[in-house]
C-alpha cells in the first residue's frame, strides 16, 4: 500500500494551521469513558518473516489451503522482503524497455549497473554481465565462451552431477555441431579427481560442474578446476547462488567462469519462470563473454552517468565477431535481486544459508529415522538431499501433496538411470522459511506414508 511519511516538523506545521496544538486534541470530542486510557495490547514486534508466517497460518484456519513447500532442483522457497515487490512494481521499472539509447535510460542502466557490482561481489568473480535468461541456458552460453576463448570445439566434460535440465540444454545446442559431451559418472553422489583426470585431456574446452550438485552433494571443485587448468581447459561452475553465504565464493575455488540461477535471490516460485541467469568470468576473459555489460563513465559536464560498454550480439556488430545472440538480459529480475541484495546485505545472506543449512541437517536426521528412509548419498550436503524411501516416490510425493506437502522432484521425473534404485529417490530442500514445526510435520506424515 503506497504511503508518503511526514517528519516531526511537518505534523507541527498541520496542526498549526488547523489550530491545536497535539494530535491527541483531535479526539477531544471523543467520550472519555469511551477513550482508551493504556498501550495497545499487541505482542511483541515481529520480524517480517515471522510476521508473514503468523499471517499465512492464520488463513490456513481460514479455511484456505496453503501447501508447505520442501521443493528443490534448482528452485527454492525463500524469504522475499516486502520492499522488493515495492520497488519493483513501481511503472519507472517495470515498464522500462531496453536501454539502446542512453541518454534516455539512465536509471535502467544504473540498476543495472549495481546488480553487476552487487553479483561481482556476491561471486568474488571479476565481471558480471547484465544478466541472461536463466541456469540453464547461463551453462550453455559458458561453454560456448569457453571454446571462444581456448579454441577447442571437440568436447567439453560434464560432470554427471550436473542439473539434468542443464544437460538437455546443452544437449540440444550441440545435437548439430559435432561437439562431444563427456559425462563424469559419480561416484558416490560426488566427481572423484581420478574420474576427472582420465576424462579430460588436449581437445577438453572445459569441464562444467555444479556444486552444490544436483543432489545436493558438496564438490572438490578446486580439485576438478586443477585438473582442467592442467589439461589448458577452463573450469565453469555452476553455483547455488545462495551458497556463498555460508560456503566458498565461486572465485575463491579458482574458476574461470561462475554461472548460477538467480531465482533464491527475491524471485518467487511463480509455476517454474521466468528466472534469471546469473554470468560472471575473470577479467581477462570478458571481450569473450556473452550479453550486455554496464559502465560508469562521465558526462560532457562531468556527472557520473552509465552506458552500455559491451553489446556484442549479431544486431550490433559483424556476426562471426558476436559472442552471442541470446541478448536479452532478465531486466527486470535482475532488478528484484539487486532490491534484494542491498536488502538483506551480507550479514542476511550468511543468515539465509546458515538457516537453511541447519534446519536441512535437522531434517535429514529427523527423516532417517523413519524405518526404510535414507540418504542416497552419504556425503556433505548445503540445504539439500537425496532422499531413498521403500515406495516409488511418485506414490510417496502424491500421497505428502494430499497433506498439504510440497516435495521433490523425484528423479523418476529426469529418469536419472545413472542411480540404482531411482524411481524410490526424491529430492528434499530446507530454505530459512521453513518451521521446526513444519519439518516435524512432515517426517510425521512421511512416516504415515512409507
């Protein structure tokens, strides 16, 4: 609800001018016995967090039905402040078009300008782009800058435990270039460095990995970046891109290119997309990379303004020289996270992760009690798992949906074949949002239906 605030000053100015002297003696007509003579009786201020959860429980007993929601696979329920549908509603950004003249786009560039200084910083990585359309594709266009960059079009590895959805897109993209895709088979959940090495080698473009992986198990990333940087092939991660709040930045692990879905970062659910693709890469790489880059620079008179400084798809330039045609930037998502970020600030994030990371432990520990329930993987996990029922986990999913239970997705959706026992797996993610409450709930009814 727009709201315009008034200082101390400009109440005494109203008063003044209708003639009294406190806000109190606007009441004065009012009945003393009718008047109330003590504070409010409220509870205790609220987070708005907390806040948002009383108010959500109580249109439960409403009568309306809200589903409680342990999804993951690269799609998360996370707290999303207030101020960020605030500010992101307003007409000045959520109309605002492409900003191919400058003069006349001064504030969508500056927004995005400081989303890439906000990723730059949230990444540890030299340069953001102005964004991309999502995870998926952000993978894709990193190889495709890899082999810009090293030459090597023969084949690129692929770690096993990459997002299945990721793979198909690069899958389709090379299905009529010649291009190889090298799968990394896991082990145990991880990529072991001994399966790296006899993978990679002369004609390798790049190893892509994912870590937090797929399912949710934590890599040697720095290892398997090693091993590529040996061989002359760039290491591409992708990131979940709340993670660094509590684990490693994606530079700190030596990659040349960090790649994530934005969506954790004040984008909701909202059925699956729009998200947002988050690019970053080392300095020395970045006439190579894709979309669009944001300058600060002067005016003729000296003012700070913003320009677009790097343009290089087909409309703009020679196309042999393009680094891509998939252009547009997800502007206004990309603004969303930049609201959010400067919300939340540092200390937020780490707040965020290690909130997640905790109750996700609390979770897992709780649900592997249920007799036939286990980890599929025995390894270190950040906010989420792969979990192994007696059941078929579509059964098990449907049955916690008919309790008010959002979880998965089970890997019988991505027929993940390179696990034994998949069609029992699902996929369980812990996010700060989630209750004590809430968790003991669902290993309740999870024991209810395994």
């Amino acid at each position: 609800m727009p709201y315009l605030f008034d200082t101390p000053k400009q109440r005494q100015h109203m008063l003044h001018a209708i003639g009294i002297q406190h806000v109190d003696d606007l009441f004065a007509q009012i009945p003393p016995e009718l008047q109330l003579k003590r504070e409010l009786n409220l509870p205790p201020a609220a987070s708005e967090l907390a806040l948002q959860q009383e108010m959500e429980q109580r249109l439960g007993q409403g009568g309306t039905s809200l589903k409680t929601c342990f999804l993951g696979g690269g799609v998360y329920d996370h707290f999303i402040p207030a101020v960020v549908d605030e500010i992101t509603s307003r007409g000045e950004f959520y109309t605002a078009y492409t900003p191919y003249q400058a003069e006349a786009s001064q504030g969508t560039l500056q927004a995005f300008y400081e989303y890439q200084t906000l990723i730059s910083q949230l990444t540890g990585m030299d340069v953001s782009n102005a964004s991309l359309y999502e995870g998926g594709t952000a993978v894709s266009e990193a190889v495709f800058m890899a082999m810009r960059i090293n030459g090597r079009h023969q084949k690129v590895a692929v770690a096993g435990t990459l997002h299945p959805e990721y793979r198909q897109v690069l899958e389709t993209y090379f299905a009529r270039l010649g291009t190889q895709l090298v799968e990394l088979p896991h082990t145990n959940g991880v990529i072991t460095s001994e399966t790296c090495r006899a993978a990679v080698d002369s004609e390798t473009t790049a190893i892509v990995i994912q870590h937090p992986n797929f399912f949710g198990c934590l890599e040697d990333v720095a290892a398997l970046t090693a091993i590529a940087h040996e061989a002359g092939a760039l290491s591409i991660l992708a990131f979940d891109a709340v993670s660094p709040g509590l684990l490693k930045k994606p530079a700190d692990y030596g990659v040349d290119i960090a790649v994530a879905e934005g969506q954790p970062l004040g984008t909701p659910l909202q059925y699956g997309g729009p998200f947002l693709g988050i690019f970053t890469c080392r300095n020395e790489y970045v006439r190579k990379m894709p979309g669009r880059l944001i300058g600060k620079t002067t005016d003729r008179k000296g003012r700070d303004c913003f320009a677009l400084n790097l343009q290089a798809r087909e409309q703009h330039i020679r196309r042999d020289k393009a680094t891509s045609n998939i252009c547009t930037n997800q502007g206004l998502l990309a603004l969303r996270t930049t609201v959010f970020l400067a919300t939340v600030g540092p200390r937020g994030l780490k707040q965020m992760a290690t909130l997640s990371h905790q109750k996700a432990r609390y979770a897992a520990d709780l649900l592997t009690k249920i007799p036939g329930v286990s980890l599929k993987f025995q390894q270190p996990f950040f906010r989420e798992f792969l979990l192994q029922t007696p059941r078929p986990a579509a059964e098990v999913l449907t049955a916690l949906a008919e309790k008010g239970m959002n979880v998965g997705p089970d890997l019988a959706r991505f027929q993940m074949t390179n696990i034994d026992n998949w069609q029992n797996c699902f996929l369980v993610a812990l996010t700060e949002k989630r209750t004590r409450g809430e968790i003991e709930a669902f290993a309740k009814a999870l024991k209810e239906v395994t």
